[in-house]
C-alpha cells in the first residue's frame, strides 16, 4: 500500500507548533502502521528561521515532484512575497485530496481562495479584516479543506485528518500519547456561539434565535427578520462572519443541544428535537464533524468532569 504524503509548507519558522506539532501526530502513526510520509518545505528552497535561533534546511514546495495527498499550510506570510509559491498551488491543487491551513492569516486566506472560486474559507484565525476578533474553533471542514484557528490548533487538524485516514481510534491514541487528551479539549474549550458574536448581524439573529431552534430556519425567514433580501443578507452575513447563515444556524444549533445535555438529563431525542437536530441520526452525525463525539460520550465526558471536580 503507498504511503499517503503530507506536505506541511513553513510560511513562516516564528511558531514551530504550527508545523512540529502537526507533522509529530503523523509521525506518531508511522510508530504502529506505516501510513504517511511527512514532508516539511517552505513555499521556495530556503532555511526556515525559528525562535532562540532554530534553523531547518528544507526544499522548496515549488520543487517537489509526485503526488501529494494532503498539503499544510503553517503560518503567515505577510512580510513576504510568495507569488511564485501560489502559482505552483493553483496549478497543483486539483490534484491534491486535502489541503489544511494552520494558524494562517486573512492575507493568506485571501490567497487561497482565488484557487477556487466557489470555496469560501470560513474557519481562520482572524477571520474577515473588519472584524476585529481572533476565533476560538480549533478546527474546522469546508469539503477538502481544513482551517485551524490557532497555534496548538493544528494538531488538533491534524488529528481529524488521521481520524478521517485510520479511524478515530487511532486519533486516541496518538492524542493519548501526545498527552493530548483531545476528547476533553473539544468537549470543553470549543463555544461555537462565541465565534460570531464580533458580527453585529449574526448578534442579532442569535437573540431573535432563541427558542426558534426547533423551527424551520431557512435563509429566507432569517433575511426577513432583518428586513432584507435574501441575496443582500447571505452577502452581508458571509462577508462578516465568514460562514454561510445555514452554518452558522447549524453551530447554534450544536451549541444548544451542548448546553441541554450539560443543563439537564433530558433523553437525547428531546434535546435532537427541541434544539432543531432532526433526530437521535442527525445530532450524532453534527456532534462528529464539530465535537469528534457523539452525544452520549459528550454527556458521560461533562459528567466524569464534574465528578473529578467535586472529589
């Protein structure tokens, strides 16, 4: 079986966790089954230059050849001009599987988005210039690409990537091994409803949201809320928060069912329900992809929490 090459380009040395913590979770893979084959590059041939004077030789991106499956980009590149990089990327884009951006700015993300036209980033750091707020998602999933929003974020990228890859036991284990124990971190640091509230249209929809959940929420009744046009609105509300309004009702969505399951004992189907989920189906299926577990293990993990902290 041939090993599934990470590509993880250096943008910038300033942090190493953006590039040593991702490439040590595939790394820690290869330990039990020979999977990956970790690449570290910068955008051009040239030495990438950490903190208290760490030097790392690395090819250039723009000279590898073969196939890549998964490319991460580590850090920012504002000072830096890396036209030639991007044209490499746009050229090899429809033939890499995955592509990950870790830690990375507005100004990079601005770059990523003229490979796709019909791709939004959503999930970065700082998100959209004008709004002046870091978000707190660890990461996130647009199709192939992945964003993380942060530093120490980008292991967590990495992880679900190897869930994705090898089954989210092997996730576990190497989370465990890094003493990483990423089920809690999830569970307990990730506030979806924090991550727009900069946004002055998404504030206002949160509040008019409550209790509505359960309702049938789509763009046309959120737009006449506010009074605007449906094409207006998905506009307005893209360009501020960097999500579609339909995710962003999915996230507080999740956020509501996180809080019943923590506020009360209320059966899991109620609380699917009650929180516009569908069903016990659809609420597992969204706690996955935004929490890496489903309900009842997000309920038992609170529940064990409590219980450490009340001895």
């Amino acid at each position: 079986m041939d090993k599934k090459r990470i590509v993880i380009v250096i943008m910038s040395g300033d942090l190493l966790m953006d590039f040593a913590g991702p490439a040590d979770v595939f790394l820690q893979v290869n330990k039990h089954r020979d999977v990956y084959d970790v690449v570290l590059v910068t955008p051009v041939a040239a030495t990438a230059k950490g903190a208290g004077g760490i030097q790392i030789s690395c090819s250039g991106a723009t000279d590898l050849t073969g196939n890549i499956d998964t490319l991460l980009i580590a850090g920012n590149d504002n000072e830096l001009n890396h036209d030639k990089f991007y044209a490499w990327l746009e050229t090899a884009y429809s033939h890499i599987r995955r592509i990950g951006a870790i830690n990375v700015g507005s100004s990079t993300v601005a770059k990523l988005t003229l490979l796709d036209d019909k791709r939004v980033v959503a999930h970065t750091r700082y998100g959209d210039p004008q709004v002046k707020t870091e978000r707190i998602s660890f990461h996130s999933r647009d199709g192939n690409l992945f964003t993380s929003g942060g530093v120490s974020s980008g292991i967590d990228l990495a992880l679900a990537m190897v869930a994705e890859d090898c089954g989210r036991g092997a996730a576990t284990d190497v989370a465990h091994k890094l003493i990483f124990f990423y089920l809690s971190r999830q569970v307990y640091q990730v506030q979806f409803g924090n991550l727009i509230t900069a946004s002055p249209v998404a504030a206002q929809l949160k509040e008019w949201l409550t209790g509505r959940l359960h309702e049938p929420l789509d763009v046309g009744r959120l737009a006449e809320h506010l009074n605007m046009s449906q094409r207006n609105f998905t506009r307005v509300f893209t360009r501020q928060t960097g999500i579609s309004p339909a995710k962003y009702i999915e996230k507080i969505r999740v956020e509501a069912a996180c809080k019943c399951l923590d506020e009360t004992d209320k059966p899991l189907e109620e609380i699917a329900l009650h929180c516009g989920l569908g069903g016990l189906v659809s609420m597992r299926r969204l706690f996955l992809r935004h929490l890496m577990v489903t309900p009842s293990e997000y309920r038992r993990i609170l529940k064990l929490h409590k219980n450490e902290n009340s001895n």
